[in-house]
C-alpha cells in the first residue's frame, strides 16, 4: 500500500491511529493555518491603515519631487522668461512720462488732431486719478471731420512716443443736416506718467481714520506747581 492509498483509508475519528508522519504533517499544517489566521488577526489588521497611509505619503511625496524635478529642469528657462518680462516692463516704464513732460504731451495730442485735419471743438484734460506707481490723466475731446481722418487720428495718435489710449469713442453725424461724411468724434484720451517716491509713498500709505487726533509730540510738560502755605 502506497502512501496516497494510506491518506485515503484514514479515519478523521481516529486520529490517534494515522501513522506518525501522517500526523506530523497534519500538526504542521495545523500550525500553519493557525499562525496565517493569528497574523491576519493581531497583525495585518492593525497594520492595514499604517501602510495604506505610508502608501498615500509615498505618492504625495513622489508627485511634489517630480513637480519640483519638473520645476529646477525649466528654471533656466524662467530665469530667462523673467528677464525678458523686466526688460519690456522697464521699456513700457520709459515710455511714461514724468509729471513736468505732461504739459508738452497735451500740446502733442491737440496738435496731432490739428495734423490729421480735424477741426477740435473740445480740449478738457481732467483730474489725474492715482494709482500704485502711476498716475492716469484723462483728456475729454471733441473733433470734427472725417471718418478717414479719425482714422489718421488714431493712428498718429498711436505713433507718439509715449503711451496714450483712447476710450469712450463716439461718432456722431454732425449736426440735423450733416454734410456728405461730416462727422463728431467724441472720446477720452489717457495718457500716464510715472509717480516719484514721495507721491508713491503717499498712495502706498493708508489715509488716517475719520475721527482719529493727531500723535502729540513727545515733549514733556511741567506739572503745574503746588500752591506754597500762607505763613502764620
């Protein structure tokens, strides 16, 4: 009789008959069983969660470390990209003209419509409106003539030298009974100039609440003296 056909003609009620490898190896996986089920239960368990966020850090970790691979391989082209940017905002930067060259960028703007052949029938520069390093200064005009000399307008009026936009534009016919392409242009011209340090500060710093007193000057001040006894 084989080994198989012994396995075969055992009896699980008796145990205690099976030959003695038979039962050793059925001890062992016994203890195999019951240390896989002890594992599952007091370690595996309790461990589960521990790896699981291991695992979540160690994706979390992987991704910022390529973000930043990703980061340092382009930062020469940042480098470079953030030059070039500090370059073109110095370039627009010049093209702002400080607060004593407005007066002459007034005259070029009126003279530039005068130029294209426009008749001008309003020239209102307005109040400068601030802001972080520049000021904004408006300029309500009003000309009359043709539509292809509004065209000449716009474009001489981009060609200055400094930066000048216009806003608000409106074409009107001119008149009840207007003539063959006589026309109203309507529009608000800005132009910008740069702010110096003290007007800078002075937009950078918050105005003083309503209400609040003025800071005393830290002096001293005598404390009136006591009056002396009369004498007896």
């Amino acid at each position: 009789m084989n080994f198989l056909e012994e396995l075969r003609n055992l009896d699980i009620n008796d145990i205690g008959r099976w030959p003695m490898p038979v039962q050793a190896l059925f001890v062992a996986l016994l203890f195999v069983v019951a240390s896989a089920a002890g594992f599952w239960a007091l370690v595996w368990q309790n461990q589960a969660p521990v790896l699981e966020r291991a695992q979540a850090e160690e994706r979390d970790l992987r991704k910022s470390f390529e973000d930043k691979q990703r980061k340092a391989a382009n930062f020469s082209a940042y480098k470079t990209q953030l030059a070039e940017i500090e370059r073109s905002f110095g370039t627009m930067l010049r093209q702002l003209p400080g607060k004593t060259e407005i007066p002459n960028l007034l005259v070029d703007i009126s003279q530039t419509g005068l130029g294209a052949g426009l008749q001008e029938e309003l020239f209102q520069p307005l109040d400068e409106v601030q802001r972080d390093f520049y000021a904004e200064k408006p300029i309500k005009i009003r000309l009359n003539g043709s539509y292809h000399e509004f065209g000449r307008f716009v474009s001489d009026i981009a060609a200055l030298p400094r930066i000048v936009t216009l806003h608000d534009i409106e074409i009107t016919p001119k008149g009840k009974t207007p003539g063959f392409d006589e026309l109203v242009l309507n529009v608000t011209a800005k132009t910008y100039r740069y702010l110096d340090e003290q007007e800078e500060a002075a937009v950078a710093e918050p105005p003083p609440a309503k209400g609040q007193r003025a800071q005393r000057s830290p002096r001293q001040t005598k404390a009136p003296a006591k009056p002396g006894k009369g004498r007896q």
